[in-house]
C-alpha cells in the first residue's frame, strides 16, 4: 500500500479580543514543533489596532519544495472530490499555483475580508497544523483497511454545552413525568 505523505491536517480559526500577546503562542507552537508534534503547514494572522490600522503575518515550516508538492495533493485531493477524476489534474495544477504564491487559497483579499470583520483592537489567526504525531497511525488504519467515517474535537467549551443540553433534556423529562396522573390502586 502507498505510504502516507502527510498526517491529518487541522484548521483553526481563533479570535482575540483585546489580545496582549507576549510570545506565549509562539513558544508553544515551537515547542510542539520542535518535539515533532506538529509542522506548521501555515499561519495567517491579522492585527486591527483601536484605530483600525492592519498589521498581518503569516508563517510557514514549509520549505519552497515541500510547499509546492503539498499544494499540489491538497489541490488534487479537492479536484477529485469536486469532479471526480477530471478534477484532479484541475485540481493539481491550482493547488500547485497558489503554493507558489504562497497562499494556499488564501490571497491577500481574504485577508482584508478577515480584517474588515473582526472589530478595532482585535486579532485574528488561521491555523492550518498537521498532526505528524498521528501520521504512523494513519498508516496503520491505511493498512488495516480503515477509513474515516467522522471526525471532529471535543473542547471543553463543547461539553460544557453538551452537558448543559444534557441537563435541560433531564429537567424536561422530570417536568413531564411529574405531569403524569399517578393511577389509584386497584381494589
């Protein structure tokens, strides 16, 4: 079976409001990246300051080689789930073009469009990670012959809210329950 190039890849959008950054995420993102966790496919980040002004950064720990072949999977991969086998070549040479633009499908545009939504003296960053610490277990369910069926993250944030659902489910049963009329005893 055809070895795994990449391990699974992670999106994340974060918001900062009122952000005080003092190299904190850095230095995790290092951390993590020099212990083989994580590689930094790509980092956008946008800065408004309380007048409005934009600053903007964006990082990588891709060099121009793996940055072009790693556009040109993701672009093919795209391809074939858009128009089937016809699609990928489609795909493959967009994925290859932004890659050499560096901007992996995100231009300069989208970056404006992100400052414009986020509010002065806000900040936000886009996160594409690739779990390299997940990539032998993606060879080993490739040869297993697995395949995905779901995925997602569970944070804290979202069990707080499932169990806040969970709660209100439980109360309405107890509310229905006690509405029953209770039956008199047979004689």
């Amino acid at each position: 079976m055809a070895e795994v190039m990449y391990g699974p890849m992670q999106l994340l959008v974060i918001g900062f409001k009122n952000p005080d950054f003092h190299g904190q995420i850095r230095q995790v993102l290092g951390s993590a990246m020099e212990k083989g966790v994580i590689r930094l496919i790509d980092l956008r980040f946008v800065w408004k300051d309380a007048d409005g002004n934009v600053k903007g950064m964006e990082a990588t720990q891709l060099d121009d080689v793996e940055r072009e072949r790693f556009g040109a999977a993701v672009g093919a991969l795209i391809g074939l789930g858009a128009g089937g086998e016809e699609g990928v070549q489609a795909g493959w040479e967009a994925g290859t073009t932004a890659a050499a633009r560096h901007t992996f499908g995100m231009t300069e545009e989208n970056v404006r469009k992100i400052a414009n939504i986020i509010p002065n003296n806000n900040a936000a960053a886009i996160f594409l990670i690739e779990h390299i610490w997940a990539k032998d277990l993606k060879q080993a369910l490739r040869d297993a012959h697995g395949y995905l069926i779901a995925d997602g993250i569970v944070t804290p944030e979202a069990l707080v809210l499932a169990g806040a659902a969970l709660r209100g489910a439980v109360e309405a049963a107890e509310a229905e329950e006690q509405k029953k009329p209770i039956a008199a005893p047979a004689r």
